[in-house]
C-alpha cells in the first residue's frame, strides 16, 4: 500500500530547463515518503483538470496553542490515502533567516521523523514551513522542535511571526538593529504569537532602511522602516571614482532624485532639509555615500492585500522613533492599537481597513498620538467634516461633550 | 492518583540569531560601511574594520526537500564554515570569508542545477504561493509556473543588464500571501465565476450570519433552498474574492472552465526615487495551460523585454510607465485595453483621468 506510485507525464515536464525544479525536490524524497508519491498523485490530477484538491483547513493544533499549525485535507482522500492529512507546521524562523549547517540539519532530521521531507525556506510572512504530515505527528514534532530550541510561528488571528531584513548583520544601510528588535518583540509577545485572541492577524515586519527588503509598506500591519534625520554622508572623491567609472552622476542620480535636492559639478551638494530619504543616491553610489548617523524608524500602519475590503499601503504613524533597547515607546504602542482594535475590530477586520471604517480621528487619540502632516498626502477635500462638540446658547447649558 | 502530564517546554521563541551569525558577521555586526558587486550574485562588504565577507546568491524553488537542504549545509560547511543564510525572496545565501572558494563554490551550485545571480539590476526569485501543491482556494498552480516563467527570465537572473530591478511575484488567489500586488509584473490567479452553494449541507458547516456578513459587496443573503437552511448568491454583485468560502467550505469557488491567470505591472516596495505604488492592471485573464502555461511565461517575457528596451537607466516598470503614460504602455506591449481594466469597486473614481494631459 506504501508503494503506490503514479505516472506523472505532465509533472515530468517541469523537470527540465535552467532553473531549480520543485518536481525534483518532490521526487527526491518520494521513494521513502508514501506520502509525497501520493502527492506527485494528486497533484498530477490537478493539473490534468485544471484545479486544486484540497480541502479547507480544519482545526488541527499542538496542546495550549492555537496558531502555527495549518490544517489541510484532501478531497481525493479514498484516492491518495497516504497524502489525506497533509497538515503545515510554521516553524518560528532566526531573525535574518540566518543558519548554522547544524540548525538546518536538527530541522531536516526532525521533519525526516515526523513528515514529508518537504518544506518551504522560507514562508511569505517569514516562517520555516514544513509541508505535510499527519494530525498524530503534531505533537511529536512539536515535542523535539521545542528541545532544541525551536518553537512554532503564528496562524490565524494572532500576532504573526515577526520578520526583518538582514540588517546591521551585514547591510551598511540598517538604520537600526531589526534583528535584535524583531527578536525581543517576538519574545515579548509570546502569548499573542501563540493563542489567537484578536479580531484578526496583525503582521509586524522591520525593514532596515527604505528599500524595504522585506516589503513591509505593502504586507505589514505594522510597518517599521529604519530612516535618519541628519545629513546623508558624503565622500566625495567616492563620488568621483563614480563618475569616472562611468555614473552620469548629473542626470541618472541628481535628475532622478524625487526631491530634486542634489546638484553635481565636481562636487555632490546635497540639501538635506529638502531630502525625503529615498534611498536612489545611495543605492546608486553605495562606496561613496551613506545614511547620516542620527538614525532611527519612520513607524507606518495599515497595510495588506485585497481581501476583504481592497489591499492598502501602510502610512505614516510616527515620522522619526528611536529604535533602542529595551524598545518600550513602541511596545507601548503596539499595544494601544491591539487594545483599541480589541475593542472596535470586527471578525477578519485588518488595522488598516478598521482605520478606515473608524477615522484616524478616532484612531489617533487612542494611540496617544496627535496629528501630524506627515501622517498625509494632503489635507481633505472634502468639507465633510466630522466635530466632536458644538456650542449651544447660554441658557441651554454648556458646550455639550 | 493522578499521573504527572509530561513537562512541555512551550513558548520559548525561535534561537538566537547570534549563534547562527557568521564569525566575520559578528564581529563586524553593525560596521559595516559600503558593498561592491564582484559580478552578478556575488556580493562583497566590506566593514569599517577592513574585514570582508563575500555572500553568494543562489536561486531555489522555495519548495524544497530536505536532501535539498542537507545538501546546503554540506556547501555551507565546505566553503562558509558551516554558515548561511536565506533572502526575502527565497534565495539561498552562502556568506565567505575566503574570495578563493567564491568560484568553486559557484561551480558546484551550477553542476548541480543551481543559478547564481539576483543580484541589483536582475530579476530576482519569484515570491510565489503554494498552488496546487497545498493550497484550498487557489485558482492556479504557482510552483509551476514559477519554473515555466524562470526557465525563460533565466538569462536575465544570472545577468544584471536590465535598466533595473524587476520584481516578480505570483500569487494563486486575491489572498496574496506575499507581495504580489506591489510588484514589477504579478501574476495573480483568478476566480471568475460566483460560489457554487452546497445547499444540502450549508446550513450545517457553516455560520449563515457570518457568511453574510463575509461578503464585502452584499452579494449573499440568507435563503432557505429546498426546506433546509443555505444562502443565495447574488451573481451580478459578486467579484470572486472567495472571502465567503475561506469562512465557508460549502461556498466552493474551484472551476476549471473559469479559473485562471491576470497579469498586473508597475508595483514596487522600494522607496527610492518614487513612492511605493500598488500594481496596475495589465491582463485580465490568460486561461490555465498546465504544466507550463505558454501564454502566461510569452505575457511576462514580452513585458520585461519592451520594458528592457524602453526604459531608461534606473527606471522601474511602473516609472518607466509614469513617464511614457498607459495608452503608450499598451501600444507598445500590444497589450488590448478592454473594459475589464477601468476600476469599479470603493474609490474607482480616483483613477479616472481627469485632466486633458494626453498624448497623440
């Protein structure tokens, strides 16, 4: 029965040409995991029909948590009975996705014990995923992740697992120390990682400067984005070996500059009052300049994809925030907007689309935070606007709360 | 008598990163002072300390067996002391301190059907969804076509001699785990026919309330269908975002005769020269074509080679399209402009063209 094996001529096809191929990371685990052959099985059949076969998650878990396993079902179970449970376990990746060759074989000996073999490095919010395996491996699994030093990632309406770009481990341009800040919030929100009590996800991603490795303006909820506020710093004979080594330093990095704040003639003037730290300048003379030294995070909110009501960018909450241990102004803040969405958020609400629906009005107050013109484009233009309180004649009484 | 529950250890959190970081990583950890790309894929910082470490980039399927993953950490201890790491867009990382292994290192990945590039201006990984492979409401494949559309950018990942970046990402439903709608060119799957209800047992598996109230255009009321409690769907209403079936299982949206592909250009993330901006329609729809879907990998070629061959030095897709505006973009491509690209949900007015800034 373990040896059920199935033609796969369309699969085969993706075996060749240049680059990597899935279908060989499958079948190289397939001759010992029945439960991958049945896999290239049903996933020979999708392609044959033209869509997928499997089944909605159900609620499959570890004991005392409710997120980081996914549970996922086939609907051709009589068919593939060694891939009908085909669970996913989100493992809680080491900031940076760096690894020891000896963490990445714990893991791999783990996953060869308990299921397919097969993985993703790295999930879309950032977690190690291992790919399928049964409800009764959970636990097992679960067991020696823990024993050495691993623990599960977020699921369902929890806090997400953090995630961060590589930072000042090896990138000149981190503006502040995202790993050791995406370790210590992941860390201290344990429980909201772990037990799913919130209206919905809320993702946190850290991104070291504003190329924003890890996109968090477009899939974060929580978007830290590492910025400085004093000058950019300027080597200028770096400069010049860039333009003779060919940069037309006038047109391709002056002229492309949003802010139109940089002339060159023999020598770079920049006016940093007017900069709106893009980054093109330095990505484009990375030996010659560098972010300032007065650094820290512009903290924006909000964004996600379509569903439900249309996908977001995040936008300024907080233009300039000191990014440094023990990080209290910003745990402080997390948590005033997971208390106020607690309070208002509906069932799969994001932050983003509960702002909308509820005002910034009503969002800023309950966040400490007052309005700053940072936080927009532009003023409204519309003359809708809401007041809080209004004025009666005297006899009536007071200006009504 | 009752009996001990075995003790747990829970709540621990992922390791330290610091005992996964490279010597050269540590002790230069924040002192890092500028990079230079030694050729494509291949990475050297250098530290204020004068010390170096070389990363070399490698593209991976993202899904990967373990024999895969043994296999890196063979590599890692052979020429990087045992360390290494992994990109935002699923790329392997090897990081040295020694430039003498860079090219045996590179020889090995590519003997064995490894590429090494993505570096600056190349196409990078594709940031992709699980499909069919794992997924329950994906109307596509995404490993699959992922391989198709690489086999073809190949060239483009293992060169950096595009006028820039050029992101790729694909999800297989509008759930788009992962940054799909911020990118160069995404390739996004697409349900195009309404949920089809399973009357019979609607009322039984799932919250009829909660159903409802799922639906972000008030396309589903409650109904009672042949005596037993379901919902109707108000077709004409519904845009097939199958939220009612991620909180309903008998709402299934699958069909083969109507899923497919879109393809949408122009995002980016990055703050650099202009702000970060959502994806633009392009192509409504490409029919399914397993296992290597033609048309789609044509679509993406096509798009990054009238790009490639227009746009000027350090313009990305949707810059490049700033400067020229749609109506050339569509010329161009030869892609047709049909009335599936003007907006018509919440704020479709504001992209209406209200000016007479056109061109002829």
């Amino acid at each position: 029965m373990a040896d059920t094996k199935y033609e796969t001529p369309m699969l085969d096809e993706l075996e060749s040409g240049p680059w990597p191929s899935f279908i060989k990371e499958l079948k190289k685990v397939a001759p010992r995991k029945p439960m991958v052959q049945d896999l290239l099985g049903q996933l020979e059949q999708s392609y044959e029909e033209g869509q997928g076969h499997w089944k909605h998650g159900g609620i499959v878990g570890v004991m005392g948590y409710g997120g980081g396993v996914i549970g996922r079902y086939s609907d051709l179970a009589d068919k593939f009975t060694n891939c009908a449970h085909f669970h996913t376990i989100r493992v809680n990746q080491p900031a940076g996705w760096f690894y020891t060759s000896k963490a990445l074989r714990t893991i791999c000996d783990i996953w060869e014990r308990h299921g397919s073999g097969l993985t993703n490095m790295h999930g879309s919010t950032g977690d190690i995923v291992l790919l399928g395996t049964t409800t009764s491996e959970l636990e097992p699994t679960f067991a020696e992740l823990t024993a050495n030093g691993f623990d599960l990632g977020g699921s369902g309406s929890d806090m997400r697992t953090p995630s961060c770009c590589v930072g000042k481990a090896r990138c000149e341009w981190a503006c502040y120390d995202t790993m050791a800040l995406t370790y210590d919030l992941t860390q201290s929100f344990q429980d909201a990682l772990h037990r799913p009590a919130f209206p919905y996800k809320f993702k946190i991603k850290s991104a070291g400067c504003p190329n924003d490795c890890v996109a968090s303006i477009a899939r974060a909820d929580l978007s830290i984005i590492g910025t400085w506020r004093d000058d950019i710093r300027v080597d200028q004979e770096g400069v010049k070996a860039y333009e003779k080594a060919g940069l037309n330093i006038e047109r391709d990095v002056c002229g492309r500059c949003p802010a139109r704040c940089m002339e060159y003639s023999g020598k770079l003037m920049i006016d940093n009052r007017a900069c709106v730290h893009c980054m093109h300048c330095i990505n484009a003379m990375p030996k010659a300049l560098r972010p300032g030294v007065d650094t820290g995070a512009t903290i924006l909110i909000g964004s996600k994809a379509p569903i439900v009501q249309g996908a977001l960018l995040s936008s300024v909450l907080v233009p300039f925030m000191k990014i440094e241990p023990p990080y209290q102004e910003l745990k402080d803040l997390i948590e005033k907007m997971w208390e106020w969405r607690d309070e208002n958020g509906k069932s799969r609400e994001r932050i983003g689309e509960l702002i909308q629906r509820m005002g910034m009005r009503n969002f800023l107050p309950a966040v400490g935070l007052e309005p700053n013109p940072d936080m927009v484009f532009h003023p409204r233009a519309n003359p809708y606007v809401f007041y809080d309180e209004y004025f009666v004649a005297e006899e009536e009484g007071e200006a009504q709360a | 008598m009752t009996t001990q529950p075995a003790k747990r250890i829970t709540d621990i959190g992922p390791p330290h990163y610091d005992q996964m970081l490279h010597p050269v990583i540590k002790e230069n950890y924040g002192k890092w002072k500028y990079h230079e790309t030694l050729k494509p894929g291949v990475l050297c910082h250098v530290s204020e300390t004068g010390q170096k470490i070389y990363s070399v980039r490698a593209g991976s399927p993202r899904l990967l067996s373990i024999d895969t993953i043994r296999w890196y950490a063979d590599l890692a201890d052979k020429y990087c002391k045992g360390y290494l790491r992994f990109t935002s867009r699923n790329n392997v990382e090897f990081l040295l301190d020694d430039p003498k292994l860079i090219d045996p290192l590179i020889a090995e990945l590519n003997q064995n059907g490894f590429p090494v590039g993505g570096t600056n201006n190349a196409i990078s990984n594709i940031v992709h969804t699980q499909g069919w492979v794992h997924c329950h409401s994906s109307a596509t494949d995404a490993s699959g076509i992922v391989k198709s559309v690489m086999d073809e950018l190949h060239p483009y990942f293992i060169s950096e001699k595009l006028p820039a970046k050029c992101r790729v990402a694909l999800a297989c439903c509008l759930n788009m785990c992962g940054a799909v709608h911020c990118s160069d060119i995404a390739i996004l799957g697409i349900h195009r026919r309404p949920p089809k209800p399973k009357h019979d047992i609607l009322g039984k598996t799932c919250e009829i309330p909660t159903v409802v109230a799922s639906c972000p255009t008030g396309a589903i009321r409650p109904a009672t269908v042949d005596g037993k409690q379901s919902v109707e769907i108000v077709e004409a209403q519904c845009m097939y975002c199958a939220n009612c079936y991620t909180v309903c299982p008998s709402l299934p949206m699958n069909d083969p005769l109507n899923d497919g592909i879109s393809i949408w250009v122009g995002g980016k993330v990055s703050n650099a020269r202009s702000a970060p901006a959502f994806s633009k329609l392009a192509i409504p729809f490409i029919p399914n074509n397993p296992p290597r879907w033609p048309e789609v990998v044509e679509a993406v070629k096509n798009i990054v080679e009238v790009w490639a061959k227009h746009a000027r030095k350090f313009e990305r897709i949707g810059e490049w399209i700033d400067r020229i505006g749609w109506k050339r973009f569509f010329e161009l491509t030869g892609i047709e402009f049909t009335k599936h690209h003007i907006d018509d949900f919440k704020h479709a007015g504001l992209t209406y063209h209200t000016s007479a800034h056109l061109r002829f």
